[in-house]
C-alpha cells in the first residue's frame, strides 16, 4: 500500500472490532455496501488504518486497494488518526500572502509532524485548510475552532504552550 504512515501505533480494540465485524455482516449483501461500511468503521475507530481496511476487504471480499481507492478518494474519510487538538492552519489567499506558510512551517517544526499526522502522544494533529472566513484576522489558525489571528511564526511555540499544559 502506498499508504503513508503514522507515528502513531493502530491501537483497536476487541469492542471496536466486533462493532466493525458487525456493521460488516449488517451491510455486506446491499449494494455499494462498502461507503457505508467505510462511514461506520471511520465513526467506530475515528479514521480508516491499514488494518481497519483489511478487515473490510476481507469482509466484503475485496482486494484491499479497492477498498484504499475509495478511502482515498472521498474526503470524508482519513487515514490517519486526529489528536486531541485539531490544529488547522488557513492557506487562503489573504492568510498566505500574510504570512500563513511560514506558521504553518513553524507549527509542522515545533510538533515534529507535517500536514495530516497526528503526534505519538495523540494530542496534536495539523492539517492545512481553505479560507475560514477570517480574512481580517489573517494569517489565522484554528485550535478546536478557537481562533488565533494576526500572527507570526514566533507566536507559535505560546499559543501551543496553553495547549501542552491543558490535561
């Protein structure tokens, strides 16, 4: 698989995977069955691992790169898990002109991730995203939905400090 890999570990559980069998069994004879078998898998784990894939391949007696294209194809689903704190960084046009690729550079350095990974620790993840309607703020994050702006890359490692000392 061309999958790109994690730091984090795929961790399932016995219940996550009874569930995932379960949804499996209950969807398998109906037809396009694997996009809500992929739907409930991604609300069973909270993303789409390798492992969960094959397990659905199996499932519906399937190549797994099928079931992969489909993952990655649709954006709805994510191969990678997502921390505690959602970190999103706007690249808009406004953002970026001001400065936004430098944060989101600053971010990716100081998590010790890129774009789309989740920490080890399962705290942080970091993804880029489009305009979030605060132009007037740019360059703009956002944490769980809580907005910073008119920021600059110093302004990175305080914003996660609250973060980091948060249980």
């Amino acid at each position: 698989m061309a999958n790109k890999k994690t730091n984090v570990p795929f961790q399932g559980t016995p219940e996550q995977e009874q569930a995932l069998k379960a949804a499996i069994e209950r969807l398998k004879d109906q037809g396009g069955a694997l996009m809500p078998i992929l739907q409930e898998a991604q609300e069973i784990y909270g993303y789409l691992p390798e492992e969960v894939q094959k397990m659905i391949a199996e499932g519906l007696n399937i190549p797994q790169e099928e079931v992969y294209g489909v993952a990655t194809f649709y954006s709805q689903f994510t191969l990678n898990p997502k921390g505690k704190y959602k970190v999103a960084v706007c690249l808009g046009t406004a953002c970026y002109v001001k400065g936004s690729g430098e944060v989101y550079a600053r971010l990716a350095k100081e998590l010790g991730i890129q774009g789309g990974e989740c920490t080890a620790d399962m705290r942080f993840s970091l993804e880029a995203c489009r305009c979030v309607g605060a132009c007037g703020l740019a360059p703009v994050i956002m944490i769980n939905g809580e907005v910073y702006g008119r920021l600059v890359p110093n302004d990175v490692p305080k914003i996660l400090e609250k973060y980091r000392q948060e249980a």
